[in-house]
C-alpha cells in the first residue's frame, strides 16, 4: 500500500486525482497540504484524509507518506518537486513540468540523482480511445502523420503564463510520445483579438520519419480537441476522450468504439485516462521502474515546446514576471 500525500488541494485534486486514488487499491491517502484552510478541510473531509497541513515541508517531515502528488501552480512547482525528491519521496506533478526548459531539465536531473519514481501528468498519453487508436493504427505499421488540434476560447493565460507551456503542452506531448526525436520545426506563433500570444501552429519533422502537425487556437469560438493518426492504409480520426473512428483503405464504414465502451465508465477521469494514469504511477512504484512520462522522459517535450514557442531555454513569460513582482506567484 502506497500511502499518499497531496500538496494542493484545488479542483484538479479534487476532481481527478483524489478520485482516482480512492478508487485505487494500491493506494491510501494520508495526508493533504493547501495554504487555503476552507478549501484544505473540505478536501480533508471529503475523502477521508486524517493529517492536515498549511505548510508542504511540514507533510514532508511528519506525515509519513511514500508518495507526493504536487498539483499546483506552474510558478511554484519545481521548488516543491525539489523538495520532496530532497525528502526521498516518490513525485506525481501536474503538467508543465517546469515554468520553463531550463527547470525542467533542473528537475530531470535531479529526479534521476534521488533513485525516486517521478511521473508528469500528460492523461493524453493513458486516454483510451487515444491508446487503443493508436494501437489499431501500429498494428499495420508505424504512424507516418499525427495531428493535433485543440482550440478553446480563452479571455486571458492560463496561469498568467504562455498557454502553449500551461495548457497546449498536452497536444505537443502527444506528439512528441508519438514521434520520438525531431529534427526540424516551422511554427508559427500568433496574437489576435488579445495582446498575448493564442495560436500555435506547427509543422514537425521527426528523426524517425513521422510528420507531426500542432493547431492551437485560444481565440476559436468553443473548446475542441482532435487527433489524427495515419499509417500504412489506415487512418485514425478522434475527439477525446469520447470517440475513435478507425478507416481501413477499401472499407466503407469505420469501425467505432468509444471512451465509455472501452473503460465501462462514464466518468470523464476515467475515459480521459487519469485513472490510468493514476494505477500507472503507483505500479511503477511498486516495481520501481521509470513511467512513460516521467520527468527525464518527457524533456524532450518542453524541448518541442521550447522550439514551437521561439523561446531562449531560460525564457520566462513576461506576465509570469510582472505576476512574480507583485506577489502574486502562489499556488
């Protein structure tokens, strides 16, 4: 039994990750962190957590737990995440690993010299109708062309920081989990009808031959995610988490399954993968081997970013800064 500790306790905890470990036998959660007292009592009572703390070192020192799930702000997550591979703890944080390139190789490096499991949560990568697509697809043969689309309507950044590291990242991750090294990229990177940068638009060759195509659109009309995977005579077409269709050359009609069919959940943690996701991290514990996405494996998609993005490896988002100097970069 691997028993949990949770530092930040906002909706993504609540509505994924503290679910998706209580539905876990393997696991136990034993101890909550939040700097917001109503909200950390609530999340307390609500799943049954017996130890309470303001203060993350504080769960660090006194709780006991094995394991550390890290959701918080991208302002504030590579100083926790450095703390508890400093305390021996097993690490699950939220994406982006890292405010930028440099700290995530910082905590990659340091993930690897502590001998603790760590695991960045890209669901994309454990979405049903995503794996099993990309299965179908394999099955006849590398995928040759991917794509990825995700467009939202958004008033302002997430975070206060770039969208293409706080949110879009999930699309280039599967991208790049889909492709493997790349070896050249042709972005274009655009403001409108806002003054910080919402559309990301990629052309990405992979070492290994696949094409990968990013659309992004933070000015679009409602949210849409779409993937396309292609291969020898086959092609994939999927909205996540909900359905695949998968054509054959010479077939008339797709064969259809969906994220309910697939899982026998109707639960959108679980057909989007982080009950996946979840049961992943805590096997990888057990065995103690490295998880698909964890923080060494997954520099190579801050490094994409980075290259979409146009940015220097230590480059900050000018609004994260002028958060920082007011005070505001708190989780």
């Amino acid at each position: 039994m691997v028993k949990i500790g949770i530092i930040g306790a906002g909706r993504l905890a609540n509505q994924v990750h503290c679910p998706s470990l209580a539905a876990c036998p393997k696991a136990t959660l034993e101890a909550v962190c939040d700097l917001n007292q109503a909200r950390l009592e609530a999340t307390a009572h609500r799943f049954g957590i017996r130890q309470q703390f303001t203060d993350y070192h504080d769960l660090l020192e006194r709780s006991g737990v094995d394991a550390v799930y890290v959701i918080v702000s991208p302002l504030a997550v590579a100083a926790i995440t450095l703390d508890c591979l400093a305390a021996g703890k097993h690490v699950f944080l939220e994406k982006p690993p890292g405010a930028n390139l440099a700290e995530t190789k910082a905590l990659a490096t340091a993930a690897e010299r502590s001998g603790c499991v760590t695991m960045v949560g890209f669901n994309r990568r454990y979405c049903p109708v995503l794996v099993k697509a990309r299965e179908w697809v394999e099955e006849r043969g590398p995928v040759t062309v991917c794509m990825a689309e995700f467009h939202k309507n958004l008033a302002e950044p997430h975070y206060g920081m770039s969208t293409l590291i706080a949110d879009v990242i999930h699309s280039v991750d599967w991208l790049y989990w889909s492709g493997g090294s790349v070896s050249r990229v042709h972005s274009v990177v655009r403001s409108f009808d806002a003054a910080w940068e919402n559309n990301f638009h990629a052309l990405i060759e992979f070492e290994g031959g696949m094409v990968g195509i990013l659309t992004a659109n933070r000015s679009a009309g409602a949210r849409y995610e779409r993937f396309e995977l292609h291969g020898h005579r086959v092609s994939a077409y999927v909205r996540a988490p909900d359905v695949a269709e998968i054509w054959f050359a010479g077939s008339s009609e797709p064969r259809i399954f969906t994220g309910q069919e697939l899982t026998g959940s109707a639960e959108q943690r679980v057909t989007y993968g982080f009950q996946a996701e979840t049961e992943h991290f805590l096997d990888c514990i057990e065995r103690r081997q490295e998880p698909k996405s964890s923080l060494p494996r997954v520099v190579g998609t801050m490094e994409l970013v980075w290259q979409i993005g146009q940015y220097r490896e230590d480059w900050r988002d000018p609004t994260l800064e002028a958060m920082r100097g007011q005070g505001g970069a708190k989780w």
